[in-house]
C-alpha cells in the first residue's frame, strides 16, 4: 500500500492526525491557511502546504498537494457562522474537480451527525439523513457528491461534537441559566478515537462505508455538563426542569463497533 496520505486541514483534529500519522510510519503531506503554521508542521515530519480553499478559488499549489498520494483526507468545517461565511459545498465542489485531475483515489471525508437532523431515539448509520441545520445539509451535499462519483472510493465519518484538550461544550455552558434541553443525551467523542477511527480505517481499508464516531455513553446533557463543571471547578449550567418529552437522538457507532472494533477514551475523563 502507498504510504503517502494527505491531511487537508491541520486544524484541532487534523494537525494531531497528522502528527500520528507520521509517527505511523506515514510520508504524510498537511495542509494549513496559516503561514505561521508551516514551521510547527514540519517540525513534527509533515510536508506542510498553505492551501485555503474559497468558493470561488483553491489559493495555493494544489495539485503538488495532491501529488503521488493514495489517501485524503478532507477535514475542512463548514465553517458557515462567521461574518465571512461562504458556500462550503461549492469550496467542496471545486475540490473535487482537483482531485478528479490527481491520482488519488481513497477519500475520508470527515463530516457531522448534523446530517441526521432532530430524528428521534436511536440513530445508525443505516438511519435516513435529514439535516435541518445549513450546515448539515451543505456537509450531506459533499457526503452525496463524493460518494456518488464512481471514480472515487469513499468513507464518510460522521463524528459527534468534539471534545478534547482545549475544547468543551461545558466551558461554554458554563454559568448559563434556564436552559431547556436537560433531558436530551449527549452525543460526543474524545480526539483520541477521532485519531484512532480514522486510523483503523485506513489500516483496514474500509472504504466506500459510512461510519458513525460517537462514545457509547450518552447521559442526559443536565447531569453530564454538571458534573463535567464541578471537575473543572467552574460555575455549571441550570437546566429547567420540562415535562418528559421523547428523547432526542443517541446517536450509535453500529458499524465500528460491529467490525470487532472499540473506543478507548471516555468521554467523562
């Protein structure tokens, strides 16, 4: 197998992914907007590439990027918040016409559970997308056009929120008064599975698949971030004590786990 992978977007997750990748024994190539950043990953054994992707251009040498790399793995968040918001899906469009004039062929795309929309109960990877959210139709879109060019093996990881060093949705919980959904589970996963999925995948070659990356834990959101701001000693969140409604969606890692795969890292840790 060609040992040379690309990681588009050495962000929080992708700069440590990166950074094991290497450590794997991988000629990995990564990709930052910032030129500050170029030094950090080449320090760490990265071939560092300044590539900032707009929906009306790709700035920077894609194409060498691209080059004699079998694996990429496109880990740019929609991102569609901010004062400068842009169409992700046409960033992801224009990205794809590059890859379409490259040699790779393996694609993991890293998306959300976003997709899934305010489904109720269990949700698997076999549960019907239906995203209410701009950002999770525009991540559906990419998942759809990746996945239904033929030329392309695809994986799609569909992770939870994000937690790990430096990020939190506690911190940003916390102090917060009268908040309504309490009772709704929590759907969350540590940096060291997101690192430790994407691995497995690509060391087993699971391609063409999409994958739920979730914490089989999933308490209910006033107990979890409460107990989460008392370890760190900060003010915790109030939640309002509503009628018993039917719970929001637990989102279920099915096919990992199924695969005789498991996570290692607690998300109460």
């Amino acid at each position: 197998m060609n040992k040379k992978i690309g990681v588009l977007g050495c962000g929080w997750l992708g700069f440590p992914l990166a950074r094991q990748l290497a450590k794997n024994s991988y000629d990995v190539h990564g990709s930052t907007t910032s030129k500050d950043k170029m030094d950090a990953l080449q320090m760490d054994g990265i071939t560092p590439f300044q590539i900032e992707l707009s929906e009306t251009g790709i700035k920077g040498d894609i194409q060498k990027f691209l080059s004699n790399i079998s694996i990429l793995i496109i880990n740019i968040p929609p991102r569609l918040r901010s004062k400068n918001a842009e169409s992700y899906i046409e960033k992801v469009k224009l990205l794809h016409a590059e890859i379409r004039k490259s040699g790779v062929s393996k694609i993991i795309f890293v998306s959300s559970t976003s997709v899934y929309g305010d489904v109720k109960g269990n949700v698997t990877e076999l549960t019907p997308p239906i995203p209410n959210t701009e950002s999770g139709k525009q991540l559906l879109a990419c998942e759809n056009l990746l996945m239904g060019d033929t030329t392309l093996h695809t994986t799609v990881i569909r992770f939870g929120g994000l937690i790990g060093p430096q990020r939190h949705p506690v911190t940003m919980l916390s102090g917060k008064q009268n908040l309504t959904n309490g009772d709704d589970p929590v759907n969350l996963i540590h940096l060291d599975d997101c690192i430790l999925m994407i691995s497995t995948i690509i060391q087993n070659e699971y391609w063409g698949e999409i994958f739920n990356g979730v914490y089989p834990l999933h308490p209910k959101k006033r107990d979890y971030y409460v107990d989460e701001a008392k370890k760190r000693e900060i003010p915790p969140p109030h939640y309002q004590n509503n009628a018993l409604e039917e719970k929001n969606k637990v989102v279920l890692s099915i096919l990992f786990l199924g695969k005789g795969h498991s996570f290692t890292t607690s998300i109460t840790t």
